[in-house]
C-alpha cells in the first residue's frame, strides 16, 4: 500500500508517465490514485506538467546578437587566462617555510645530546662495558 508522501516522491521523480516509473510501484500507484482523490489531483497536475513541457517551444536565439556580445566581452577583456608570473607569491613561500621550520626542527632535535642509558632498553649493555674496563684495571 503506497502513502500519499511516496507517491508525490515518485511524481516529482518520474513525472506522470507510469512507464518510467520502477515496475513494482505502478500498481500501488494505479490503487492509490482510484482510492484517495488527493493522489487524483496530484496526478491530473503532473500530466499536465509533462503535457506543457512535451509541446513547449523553446526560445529562439539570436546568434548573432550573442556572437556580438562574447566578441565585445573578449574585447573588453573580461576573460582573463591567469599565468605563471599572476600567482601571488605568498602562496609560494607557506608550503617552503613550513618545511624549514620542519628541518631546523630535525637537526635540533637529531644534534642534541641523549643520554647514554636511553639509547638502549637494557641497561646491563652499559655495564658490562664497564665491568671488563674495570678488571683490565685490576690485572
């Protein structure tokens, strides 16, 4: 059973022409319009929307009233190609600056001194180192 609000959704959709309309909804359609007159309406209105828009004559158009204004438009103009040398320079120099800030970042932080005990988890590496120095010392 189609509601009123689905059936104006596939009106708005599909427009009046049942053929273009998904199969399985053409008969709850049909059922509707026959029961509710609300849906009737909506329908008698949609065909007469298709109707008008299938015989409606499109304007003609002065070509060579449009050929005269792109023609001065062009001449005027107002279609301007950006090039190279029109971009504005400060968006060049945000993607470059960030990227030395980023560098200088790295070399302070890759130069700067770390202790010795925190370059390896085990921290028995370290002592031995010291425990052989010392029984050289010894003997």
């Amino acid at each position: 059973m189609m509601k009123i609000s689905d059936f104006q959704k596939y009106i708005d959709l599909h427009g009046a022409d049942l053929s273009r309309w998904p199969r399985h909804q053409i008969r709850p359609a049909l059922d509707l319009i026959q029961r509710d007159p609300a849906a009737g309406k909506i329908f008698a209105a949609a065909e007469k929307l298709d109707q008008m828009l299938r015989h409606y004559p499109p304007a003609p158009v002065n070509m060579k009233a449009l050929t005269h204004r792109i023609i001065q438009q062009a001449k005027r103009g107002g279609v301007r190609a950006k090039t190279a040398a029109a971009i504005n320079p400060a968006y060049l120099y945000i993607p470059g600056g960030s990227l030395l800030v980023v560098a200088i970042l790295g070399f302070m932080i890759g130069f700067h001194p770390a202790p010795k005990e925190t370059l390896l988890i085990d921290s028995m590496f370290y002592t031995q180192d010291q425990v052989i120095n010392d029984s050289e010392e010894a003997s």
